[in-house]
C-alpha cells in the first residue's frame, strides 16, 4: 500500500518538527524546508512505553558537530510532560526523568550549547514523544495576541501597534 | 502577554486622550490672539523609525542596547482623528521621511507594514499577522492637533523589551522584518531595473512557535514548526490544520522556554526565506524540500536551493555570516561564515555538487570581489541575478549548479576559467547543464549525474539510501543517489512508454519533467509512474502527444524516499533497468 502514491514526490510536503518542512500544492508551488538549522540531532534510543501518572527514565542520544567542545542541555517546563532529572553521560549519551501527566501526544522540548571553533552555539530540539493509549489530536496552542482590530479604510483589517509618538 | 498588550493599549488611549485634550483647532487658534484665522491646510511631516537590537560579537543579540533605524519605503496614512478617514497616503524616502499637506484637522499618523508600488517596477511587500485573520501590521500615532501651518509628528516602534523579557508591544518586530524586505527589494531591482515582483506577504505574531499540526503548520495558532517560505496556492487545510496562504512564515516565540525562538531580529533567516521566494517565483526551484544541513549529502536540486538562500542573505545583508538566534532575546545563537568553508563547523560539511555548503561557496565567491586564495572570479550580484532568471528557468536539466555554472560561464566568458577552477576546488568538475564527465570518488555507481536513455536500449541504475543518515521517516528523499535522472531528447516530439523493472519485492517510480513541470496531468494512468508494483517490480507510463524538447526522467525505489513514499524501511541499493520506446 503506497501511501502517497497520487502525490508527486515534488508535490506534498510535510513533516518538519526537529527540521522544518517542505511541500508542494500545486505545479509551480514550493514550500521551503525551513531556514538552515544546526547540525544537532538528538534522538530516543528504544521506544519506552509512556503512560500518564508514570515516572520514565528516557534514554537519548544527542549528536553535535565534531570538535564540539563542551554543551549543555536544558529542557522547556511543561505541565503535561514534566521533566524531573536530567544526568549526562558519556558519548552524547543522556538519561532524562520525566513525568508524563496527560495521555496524548507530547513533545519533549529545550536547547542545546555547545562551544564549537571558540564560538558559542546552540540549538533548540522537540523530540514528539508519544503517552498512552489514546492518541488525541494535540490541542496545544498558543491563544492569538491581544491587539486591536480595526478596518482598515484602504485594504483590510491592520494591526494596530503603538508608536512612540513625538510631535511639535 | 495579553495583559501586558492590554497595559500598552491603555497607554496609547491615555496618550490620546491628552493629544485630544490639546483642544481643538479652534481653541488653539483662538488662544493665538490677533484675529488671524487658523490656515485651512497644514503640512505635516516627521519620520517613522523602528529600534533595533544589536548584535554582539558572539552573534547574540542585545536588545538592551538598540539603534534606531529609518523605516524606508513604508506606505503612511494622515487619518483624521475624529473618524479616521483617509486625508493623505505617502511613503517614507530611505530616511524614513514623509511629508503630506492635509486640512487642517486633528489627524492621527499610520505607517504600514507595506511596501508597495504599481506599474513597472512595481512590488507588494507586506508583514502581516496569521494569528489575527492576516491583518497588515500598522503603526499607529497619537491623535495630534496642528498649531500652524506645519507640523512634524515623528513614530518609532519600541521592541517592547523591558530589561530581561518582553514588558511592551513588539511594535518593532514587523518593521525589522519590513526592514530586510526593503533590503532585498533594493537588491533585486539595482540588478534589475523595472523588475516587477510577484506580491509576497510575510507573517509574523508573537505566537509563532516551533510546534505544529500533525506534521504540518497551523498558521491560525501559530504552531509553525519553524520559519519558512510556501509559494503556489499556498497549503490546503488537511484534518486539524487549517490552510497555508503562500508566504513567508517567521517565528515570534519569546514566551521564556528554553526552545524560544524569533527571527524578526535575524535577517539572516527573513533574507534566506525571501530568498526562495525569489527562486521560486522569480526564477525556478526543482527542490523537494525535506529535512537538511550542512552536513548533508543531498540531491542536487536541494542542495542548490539551500544554498541559494544562504548565499542570497548574504548577498542582501552584504555579509558572509548567517547568523540565527535563539531564546526570549536572542540569548544564543547559530552562526557560520559561508565565506570559509562554512566556519566554524568546516570539519562537517560537505563538499560537491550535492552540498549546499559547496553551491553557497561557489555563490559568495561570485559576489565577492577577487584576490582570495582560489577565488579570482568577481562578478556581483547582478550576474547572478541574470542566471537565476535566465539559465536557471530555462534549462532542461535540473536546477542545480550545474546550469547555473553553465550560464555563468556563457555570459562572462572571460571568467569562465576562474570559475571552473573554482567549481573544481569543491570538487564539481562536470560539464554543462547535465554535468557530463562530473566524477564522483565517494560513489561512482551513481555516476553519471544525468543517464540517457535512447528509444529501445534498456540503461541499468541504481537508487540508494546509504546517505540518510539513519533517519526512517525521510530516509533519503532528499539525499544523493536515491532519485536517478536520464536525460530524453525528442527532438519531433511523439508517444513514448516508458518503463522501470526492479527486483520483484521492489517498487520503481518515475516522474517525467520537461523544464521542471511535470508531464502526467494528475499523475493519472495511463502516464502515471507512481504505481505499487512491488508484486513484479516493474513500473509502466505511456504518454501521448508529447511536444519536441528535452525531458527529464526522475526514477526512485520508492521505499528509499521515506515513509512519505510507502511505509517501511528503504530497501537500500536497488538496481533498476529503465528503457524508453517511443510509438
């Protein structure tokens, strides 16, 4: 079963997450992989098995460019996937503790340092991880910013944004 | 966020509120004394500038110390402040200056996020807000009262950011990206005069963040994955995901996690976007799209695509350094000098005509000026610019340095020799549009570049995943060696079959191009080569009525291209035999 098959190789696109995403509507559409992102990958090694309400140590595997001199990792605070220990081993190799507290789909997000050339770089990652049975659409979004709609006399609706306003 | 946008909102009411209670025109003219009546028309004038972080020498930002910077080219509106109706539209000159004679009026001040200009040489450039129903980006003044028969009212937009986070309205953020946009508009219309652009809307809101939509962007919630360019009709909403305008799609996230990204204040990113756009539309991009880096093996037509965009910033911000950063502020950052082998992560990149490390290289050396080691082209950026939108479009092969080689040379014959020197010093030694005699130590199976195929004479090939670098759900289908490509003159044109036979357990796929379209209207039978033929291995096409030209043949194992393509890990080396007859 092909699951593609009546999509041009040139004409989907597609997942991105870690890496940005391409697609292609129409003939003469494109969509971008996204910008360029560093050479970092950090990957799970296995495939725990994740339920809500169940502490799991990850095991992960995080791959810097050579010569990468030192790094760290900090993760994003998340109330659905929280993390609770983070220890680093050897060859890129790391443990973290999480505490996964709502089935669905999740994703285990943060950044990356590294000194690589005398120069300090760095990275953010979001590793989809997968808890429990019930697979829900995620839901998470981040609500629109406040502002005020106002028609616009010319062309549409604007964004109103505040100027600092000096007049003589 | 919305109770610190609802804090600055407030504020702008109270700054109107004392503007209004200035008094009206005739109270101050009847404070004036003398009898003279007020002057029934009023020239107002002023500047419209935006404050702009500045960038440490490790590539960070310091949005603790900003420059102030002209809003150039940005369309202005004199509103009358008691309704808001139109008195004047102008634009701001390369100062950020505007001047507009209007009655004399209480009247307001609005610049828009829009650079725009019909008729010849015309664009339509604008930064717009996907989490707020597209609304255009507008910076708007106090409500002001002329005392005179002139008046300057001056607009900046503050970046909003209170010492250590965000505190205010990032009023700044779609003036800088409008900034970068004013930048490349100026390039490209200096290499082409009268130059007409195809319109482009950027998107920025402050909600733009690096998740996404089962796999897809959410341009409503802001859930973009990450910031990049989508051109044709744009994405069509599929499940959850609502529909993609076309566009350009940059992150805004400073919400305090550690993964926060925002590019409004990286040029580097908005220049690299704009610069698909401009290959896309203005030129021709047979990439595929699909995960990347420096540190790649990719198919031809990426690699010259991504470093097209990394090459263009550069061109655009007169730089050879690309630099992202990351974090609420801009804390941290990623950054590499395309001038010097992409330092400093030169001991990872790759190098030939399958790296995008190599094609933006080749680029910058162009641009430059001479006198480098190995570097005695010096061309600018209008040569370049003529070979995107000639050679590029135009060719019958793919569009990948090698065309782009070609046309250069064709066009500047006296450096022809320099550039082949240089194009040899990143090891791309082919010839003309199909690379012919491109030599390829790491994988001289996958030699040559561009097959032929001539009716009746079936030609051996091989598809391969031995680059994918361990990713199962890409696999390799943007990698070298997993899309083989033969070339096909029909010089009368006619019916052709065509056929690709695998091992059985195999699935071959073919698409046929000529120019970079596609040939099979819906990839419908009898044309379509994306069949499942796992069962004997052997993929068919017929197509009729073809015209006279040169056609391209793009054939895969299609398990090589990643779950997008079937299900399943990549077969690996799968040798194919592919022959044309022509009826």
């Amino acid at each position: 079963m092909k699951v593609w098959a009546s999509l041009s190789w040139r004409v989907w696109v597609l997942p991105l997450l870690l890496l940005g995403c391409a697609a292609e509507p129409g003939p003469k559409g494109y969509q971008s992989p996204g910008k360029p992102r560093p050479p970092v990958a950090l990957r799970l090694s296995g495939a725990p098995r994740m339920q809500a309400g169940v502490p799991v140590r990850l095991q992960l595997e995080l791959t810097l460019p050579p010569g990468a001199e030192s790094h760290s990792i900090e993760f994003d605070h998340s109330p659905a996937l929280q993390v609770t220990g983070i220890a680093l081993g050897t060859g890129g190799r790391l443990e973290a503790a999480v505490m996964p507290m709502i089935d669905g789909p999740r994703v285990l997000a943060g950044f990356v340092t590294f000194r690589l050339g005398g120069t300090l770089q760095g990275s953010p990652f979001r590793l989809r991880l997968p808890v429990g049975q019930g697979m829900a659409p995620a839901t998470a979004s981040i609500p629109a910013p406040a502002g005020v709609l106002r028609q616009d006399s010319v062309d549409g609706t604007v964004m109103s944004l505040t100027a600092e306003t000096t007049s003589r | 966020m919305t109770l610190r946008l609802s804090s600055a909102l407030l504020a702008a009411g109270l700054l109107t509120a004392c503007g209004g209670g200035g008094g009206g025109s005739e109270a101050g003219g009847g404070g004036s004394g003398g009898g003279t009546p007020p002057p029934t028309q009023v020239t107002v004038s002023g500047t419209i500038s935006f404050d702009k972080p500045t960038v440490r020498p490790d590539n960070t930002l310091d949005l603790n110390q900003t420059e102030r910077l002209p809003v150039r080219g940005a369309t202005v509106e004199v509103l009358r402040g008691s309704d808001g109706s139109l008195l004047a539209t102008v634009v701001t000159d390369g100062s950020g200056h505007y001047s507009a004679t209007v009655s004399n009026t209480p009247l307001r001040i609005r610049a828009k996020a829009q650079l725009l200009k019909t008729g010849s040489g015309g664009y339509d450039l604008e930064v717009r807000d996907n989490t707020a129903g597209n609304a255009l980006y507008a910076l708007d003044s106090s409500q002001v009262t002329p005392s005179g028969a002139s008046l300057r009212v001056d607009l900046n937009a503050p970046t909003g950011w209170g010492g250590v986070g965000y505190t205010g309205q990032r009023a700044a953020a779609p003036f800088a990206i409008l900034d970068m946009l004013w930048r490349a508009r100026e390039l490209l219309q200096q290499a082409e005069p009268g130059l007409v652009m195809p319109p482009l809307d950027v998107f920025w809101a402050p909600g733009n963040n690096g998740a996404d939509c089962e796999g897809r962007p959410n341009p409503v919630s802001g859930d973009l994955g990450t910031t990049f360019y989508v051109g044709g009709s744009g994405l069509a909403a599929t499940g959850a995901c609502p529909a993609t305008p076309p566009g350009i799609y940059v992150l805004g996230d400073a919400s305090g996690d550690a993964s926060d990204d925002a590019d409004e204040f990286d040029p580097s990113v908005i220049a690299h976007e704009f610069g698909h756009y401009v290959q896309d539309r203005l030129g021709r991009d047979d990439s595929m799209g699909g995960p990347h880096a420096l540190d790649h093996r990719l198919e031809p037509a990426i690699a010259f695509s991504e470093g097209w965009g990394n090459a263009f910033q550069g061109f655009v911000l007169n730089s050879p350094w690309y630099r992202d950063t990351f974090r609420t502020g801009g804390t941290a950052a990623f950054a590499f000098n395309i001038e010097n082998d992409s330092q400093p992560f030169t001991s990872l990149v790759e190098t030939g005509f399958y790296s995008e490390a190599s094609v933006q290289e080749v680029f910058w050396d162009v641009y430059d000026g001479a006198g480098e080691a190995g570097d005695a082209i010096d061309l600018g950026y209008a040569a370049i610019h003529a070979v995107m939108r000639g050679a590029i479009v135009e060719t019958p092969a793919l569009t990948s340095i090698f065309p782009f080689a070609e046309g250069l040379a064709v066009g500047h014959p006296s450096q022809a020799s320099a550039l082949r020197q240089r194009l040899l010093a990143e090891g791309i030694d082919g010839i003309g549009d199909f690379a012919e005699n491109q030599t390829l130590p790491i994988a001289p199976d996958l030699l040559p570049v561009f097959q032929t195929l001539t009716t009746g004479v079936p030609v051996p090939t091989v598809s391969t995943d031995r680059y994918s670098d361990g990713d199962s759900f890409f696999a390799s289908y943007n990698r070298l060696g997993a899309r083989r490509y033969f070339r096909i003159d029909l010089p009368n044109g006619g019916n052709l079959d065509l056929s690709a036979q695998g091992p059985v357990g195999s699935d071959p796929d073919f698409l046929l191009y000529r120019q970079g379209v596609q040939q099979c209207a819906n990839f419908a039978s009898p044309c379509s080569g994306l069949d499942d033929s796992v069962a004997d291995g052997l993929e068919t096409a017929s197509y009729t009525g073809l015209a006279p030209g040169t056609y391209l043949l793009e054939v895969a194992e299609c398990s090589n291209l990643g779950e997008l393509c079937r299900p399943g890990p990549p077969l690996g080396d799968t040798v194919m035999t592919v022959r044309m007859d022509l009826r």
